[in-house]
C-alpha cells in the first residue's frame, strides 16, 4: 500500500493560506530538506486546483532557466500530478491529468495501487478530506513563529474530532518547528478525579 504524506506552511494561530506573504524570511536550508523529504520518494502528487496553478505558473519555467533549484522543478515536472477540481482543465505542464471522479473512493484505489508514495504541497481542500476520510498516512507542517491573523485556516468547524500523533518534531534555527504527525486511534477515557490527583493542592 503506498503512503500518503501532506506538507504545509502554518502560522502560530493556524493559518495556511498564501503563505508567500509571510513565510519566505523564514525559508533556510533546513526548512528546504523537511520540503524535499516530503516529496523524496513520491512518484504521484495530488493538488488542489489553486495550488497547481501556483505551481505549474512557476516550477516550469524555474526548470526552464537552469538555476540552483532546477534539480527539484525537474523533479516536479517528471511526477505524475493529479489535480482535484470541479471545473474542467486543460494542462501545459508535462505529466498533468485531472482526477477523474470522487476524490476519496479515486485516492483510495491510487493508494492500494503499486508504486512510491503520494505527495501533497498546500492543497488543503484535498487535505482536509483525506484526514476526514483516514486516508492520510503522514501530515507534515512547519509551524511559523509569526500570528497572521487572517486568512483560511487548517482546520475547520466539523462534527468529529480528528486524533492525531507526533512522529517527530525538530527546531530550526529561524524559530520555525517542523512537526510530523501520523493517525491515531483515539486515546483511553481519564476522568476528572484522576486528572485531579496529578493537580499541585489548591488548583
């Protein structure tokens, strides 16, 4: 079964929306081995259609000019891209296809397929319904230390809860952490009482 893993810029108060407005004067050299380990081993990345528009308006030509980062646009042009949306598309950036019916039962028979993993930048419609749906394996986000104030968050009002547990958290030097979290099953039941025995006396 391949593995599906999500990596997001996020502020302190849970923002993920146009994260080129704050997150570039925290962008170093650590942060940009957390981004490339999120896409090391995928074959297949799954968008939202505003963050491929984002991508595709900017990785093409970045791989065209030869750059520094012309390693990594080529290996974003060379993997299969499937991108979510209601609207029909048409695509210039090599290996693009459009998802072909519902999302979850789509994305289900992608992961019982053979192959590497399944990769996602951004895209936090598609995130949202694969953490609904338990078909995420891994949900990678790099907590920036600045409050935004604005803009769509995350996670949004629903009727559930959703557990998660961390797999491994690092600090970088700007202040930003990078934290990984995986499924989890929901946690056994304390009660009030027991939580009260482990209270200092008075609170």
């Amino acid at each position: 079964m391949r593995k599906i893993t999500a990596g997001l810029f996020i502020s302190l108060d849970g923002v993920v929306e146009a994260p080129d407005q704050w997150h570039f004067p925290y962008f170093n050299d650590e942060m940009g081995a957390a981004v490339g380990a999120t896409f090391g081993t995928a074959d297949t990345m799954l968008f939202g259609r505003t963050t491929y528009d984002s991508f595709a308006g900017a990785w093409p030509e970045r791989e065209a000019a030869g750059g520094e980062d012309a390693g990594f646009a080529k290996q974003l042009g060379d993997v299969r891209k499937i991108v979510a949306s209601r609207q029909e598309l048409a695509f210039t950036w090599r290996n693009s296809e459009q998802l072909a019916g519902d999302l979850v039962e789509t994305v289900t028979a992608l992961k019982n397929e053979e192959g590497g993993d399944i990769a996602l930048s951004g895209s936090v419609s598609v995130v949202r319904q694969l953490l609904a749906a338990g078909l995420l394996d891994e949900l990678h986000l790099l907590v920036h230390p600045i409050a935004v104030r604005k803009g769509m968050r995350l996670f949004e009002e629903g009727d559930s809860s959703i557990p998660l547990k961390l797999i491994s958290s690092q600090t970088f030097q700007t202040g930003v952490v990078s934290l990984v979290y995986g499924p989890e099953g929901v946690a056994g039941a304390g009660t009030y009482e027991e939580a009260k025995g482990h209270l200092p006396q008075g609170e």
